[in-house]
C-alpha cells in the first residue's frame, strides 16, 4: 500500500512514502537506540584524567580512551603524609555532587611496579572549607603513591595522583585575619614555646603556581612565634580577581636557608563582626573520639551560662559527628571544625580564637574532661562580670582540681560529673577564659592561656569561688587512650620516654599503658562532692529519675551500678 502526499518542497514534486519503508525504519531506530544505551551502561565508564597540579590545570571526565573533552572531573589537589594516616585532598567543579566515603578507595601504587597495587578502604571523609573534600586514607606504605578510585571502577580506573607532602614539613592552614593580615599556621619552623622568632629570618609568599617564580607575590612577616607567622597580605591578593586556578595559596620562605616550604594553605577571609557579637560566653576544646562525653559537657556548660561551642575534631573515628549533630537538632549553637594536624593544639586554639572573635565577648578553653564549678551556684557569665569590672581584664584564669578513678572500674553511667568524687588535695595549673580582643598578635598561647596585648592582664579566680574539675584520671579503660597520642605541641606523648616526670604525666605510671594493680584507688586523696550534688539537684529529669545527657539506653546500667 502506498500513500502519495503532495508536498510543497523545492521542485514542487509529489513523494510516495512507503509504509513498509516507514516500519523498518522505525524498528532499525529503536534496535539502534537500545543496542548503544547497553553498550553506555554496562561497558562505558566515566575515567577522570589529571593533568599536572604544577600547572593547576583543571582535569576532564573522558570516555574510555577518547580524545574528546565531555565536562570538568574531580581531580585530586595533593595529598599530606602522616603518622598513621594519609589525608588526601579532592578537588571538585561547582555542581558536582560530593563523593561519600562509601564511593571511594584508597589505592596505593607501587613505586617499583606499576602492576603491583593495593587497595583500603578510607578511614573518614571531610568537607573542607572551599567545598571539596578531604578523605582520610590508611598510612601509605613505604615505596608506594597514594591516589583514589571510585568504587564502581576497576582499581586500574583511578584519579592520577597529585602532590604528596611530609607532614613535618608544611605550611598547613592560613587564616585572613580582621586587620586584613594573613595568619599562616606552619609545622617545621621548629621555633620555641613561648619565644618570639626574629622575622627578619623569613618572608611570606603567594601564587597559584609555586613552580613559577616570576608570577609569586612576596611580602613582609609582622611576626612569627611557635607555630605561627603572621603576614602582611598583599593588596593584590586581598582585592584582585578569582583566579581561574582556584583560591591563592600561601607559603613561607626562609631566607638564606632551606628555601620555601611545601604549602596546602588557601586563606579564607573572616567576616569582620558585627557591632553586637551574638553571645556573651563560648567554649572551645580540641579533641578526639568524644563522642561518649560530649552530650554531658555541652549540655552542662549550657545550664551554667555556655552559648556556643566550637569543637576542633583532631581525627575522631567515633560517632562525634552523630553527636554533634543531634546536639544541634536541640538548640544547641555548637559546630564541628575538622583538624587534622597531629600535635597542634596551641595552634588550633589561635585558629578558634580567631573565629571567635566574630561571635564571642568571652572564650574558655577547656579539655571535654574539664568542667567549671561554681560553689555558690552563679552562671559563668556572672561570675565573669564580677572579675571584669575594670576594662583592662583580657584574661581569667581558673585553678584546676585533678580527679581520680574514685574506685570505680567501670565507666560511671551517669557521667564523669556524678561518678568521680575523689580527687588530690592541692590544684595543678589554670586554664582560662579569654577576650578575644587581648590577644597578642604573635597569637602565642601555651597550657590553655594567651600571650596578651599591652595594656591587658589577668585576673586569678579564687578557688573558693569558682575552680575546674579536671576529670583526669578515669576509669583504666578511658584513661589508657591518653596513651595514643597528646593534642600538645611541647608536650611528649605518655609513650616516649622524654619528661617521665613531668606534671603532665600520671605520677608513677611510666610509658607503658599497663594498668597497675591499684589503680581504682589512686589520686583519692580528698573526697569532693561538690559538683556531683549540685548536678543532682539541677540536671535531673525528676519525671524518669535520670540526668538530662543520659539516653534511653543507658538507664537500666545506670540504675544497677547504682544498686551494686
């Protein structure tokens, strides 16, 4: 049968269709359609292809082995070896969906064998501050390259491998502080606690391409001291243009010396605050693998006068972040800042400071075994006024009591607050509450207290009127992870056998986390109730006989330790 139409083309002419024709073409198309649409989903697959990061070229997705350019991949910056683990740094284009740590593997390539590889799962993946990721990798071993590949690929489909640097030898983090100079955070300088450095020895540095010298901005160091250099931020880079590259990055240069450090530091800005800060009194801490104690430390400071917590997480592979976010479906204003960086807590407590300054008339910062008691009652914030009545206060130093195991072997249910009553008789140390505004602009601080500017001192709390309850010695099962490693920068870790007689060691106990016979009954010395009333009497839910931080499932074990 055919089907003449009249068509009004060119010539004019009459075309016959054929319907026959009409059918075989339409069954050729489909056939066709579904044969390529297979062939994509089954064999095709998505390979990114990583330039060179010298040049910060931005990587392509290509198919299969095609020459032809489809649309911007994620490629991988550079990579920071450290102690026990690998942090690798993942660059994404504006729109792409993140990866989950499900999506990913760690792979590690031989050196010597291109064949030879290894694969692990990451540890952990983290958002960092410019919207790509962070993904924490096993340790690389000795002779291999780290890369990624997605979990869906062969391990011959990874991303290219970029940069790897050492961690002891690396600007790290850079922070463009409210006077518009650039704080740079550096791990190598070696520079003394507590000690002012000549900066005449250094000079700071900003480009894109390190490689290329003749495109790099110098500039003069105000200051440089423990783990920090401050910079004076060069007009190009706080008005120029984004770069096409990405944000700037910032190093250190020392001069007549070993030349310039390895530098994954991109600067972000601080919003300058606003007339009013939001909240009168903030806590900070750094920690790791807190997610059993948080609940009840936030949820405590927050009934005696805490409005916001910032919580530097330094590689917890708990359920910290669970915790913190449930804290935050209640109400509570606390944020979780990822910081990797091993032994560096003066460090991450002036990058807090900074940040606080935004939001806080006053910043404490305290251990999550640490908590404030107040004898009379107050909140903190009155108690803060009444030490703060002349404007040159910038600091307020609290005396720290030191509890022990209390007899107990068994983590106490209700917390850390009701369970340790027994403590040594005289206090160790302080710790302290800070004015943002009194820093010194060396940002030195060492045992939780800060350098001050001229013109600002301190105040001393009686002990009588209020102290810190350092929940030091625990339970043997709590205390033995001291043993892993200590967030402080001068101070040796509880294995080495530097200091053994220092104050920060437990009197007695040596390198080993061996548990002696006796210790449920050390460090008891005074029994201290105190706090462990008052907790009783104002954090008690009356309705279901429990403290507000205990959950559901703990109740029962509470409730039997009790009777035992």
């Amino acid at each position: 049968m055919k089907i003449r139409r009249k068509l009004g083309g060119v010539c004019g002419s009459d075309v016959v269709v054929s319907w026959r024709l009409f059918f075989w073409f339409v069954v050729l198309f489909v056939f066709s359609f579904v044969l390529f649409s297979t062939m994509f989903v089954f064999r095709g697959k998505f390979r990114p292809v990583v330039r060179s990061m010298r040049s910060f070229s931005t990587a392509r997705v290509v198919l299969d082995d095609a020459a032809a350019t489809l649309s911007p991949a994620v490629s991988i910056r550079e990579a920071v070896k450290l102690p026990e683990q690998t942090l690798v740094f993942l660059k994404y284009p504006p729109s792409l969906r993140l990866f989950t740590k499900d999506d990913l593997i760690c792979v590690f390539s031989s050196d010597s064998s291109k064949k030879l590889r290894k694969k692990e799962k990451p540890e952990a993946v983290d958002i960092d501050k410019f919207g790509g990721q962070i993904v924490r990798c096993p340790e690389t071993p000795p002779g291999y390259t780290i890369s990624l590949a997605i979990s869906r690929w062969t391990i011959d489909d990874h991303l290219a491998a970029g940069p790897i640097h050492q961690w002891d030898w690396l600007v790290y983090d850079a922070v463009i502080d409210h006077d518009n100079s650039t704080v740079v955070f550096v791990k190598g300088l070696n520079l003394k606690a507590g000690k002012i450095a000549d900066v005449a020895r250094y000079e700071c540095v900003y480009g894109w391409d390190f490689a290329k010298h003749n495109r790099l901005i110098r500039s003069d160091v105000i200051s440089a001291a423990q783990e920090i250099v401050r910079c004076r931020t060069p007009l190009t880079v706080l008005n120029g243009p984004k770069s096409a590259h990405g944000p700037v990055k910032v190093s250190v240069r020392i001069k007549g010396g070993t030349g310039m450090l390895p530098s994954i530091a991109q600067p972000d800005r601080i919003i300058r605050p606003p007339r009013r800060k939001p909240f009168e009194m903030c806590v900070c801490t750094m920690t790791r693998n807190a997610a059993a104690v948080l609940r009840e430390w936030v949820m405590y400071h927050a009934g005696i006068g805490v409005q916001r917590w910032f919580i530097y997480d330094n590689n917890s592979d708990d359920d910290i972040i669970a915790e913190i976010k449930d804290l935050e479906r209640r109400g509570y204003n606390i944020s979780r800042h990822f910081w990797p960086w091993i032994k560096t807590q003066e460090a991450g407590f002036s990058n807090c400071a900074i940040r606080a300054r935004n939001d806080c008339d006053w910043i404490a910062f305290i251990d999550v075994d640490e908590f404030y008691y107040i004898r009379s009652g107050e909140t903190l914030t009155n108690i803060i006024r009444n030490y703060t009545a002349s404007a040159e206060i910038g600091e307020i130093r609290t005396p720290c009591h030191s509890f022990g195991p209390s007899g107990l072997r068994n983590r106490p249910r209700g917390g850390v607050t009701e369970g340790y009553t027994c403590r040594v008789v005289l206090p160790e140390r302080h710790k302290s509450i800070l004015r943002p505004e009194s820093m010194n602009a060396t940002l030195i601080n060492v045992v939780h207290h800060f350098h001050l500017k001229d013109g600002f001192t301190f105040a001393d709390v009686d002990k009588e009127v209020m102290v810190i309850n350092h929940y030091k010695y625990q339970v043997w099962d709590v205390f033995k992870e001291k043993f892993y490693r200590r967030v402080a920068t001068y101070v040796a870790d509880w294995q080495n056998d530097e200091n053994v007689g220092s104050r920060d060691r437990a009197p007695g106990l040596g390198t080993r986390p061996v548990e002696p016979p006796d210790w449920p009954e050390r460090f008891c010395e005074v029994n201290d109730t105190g706090l462990r009333d008052q907790v009783l009497e104002k954090f008690m839910d009356i309705k279901v006989q429990r403290l507000i931080w205990e959950k559901d499932d703990e109740m029962g074990s509470r409730t039997y330790n009790r009777m035992t």
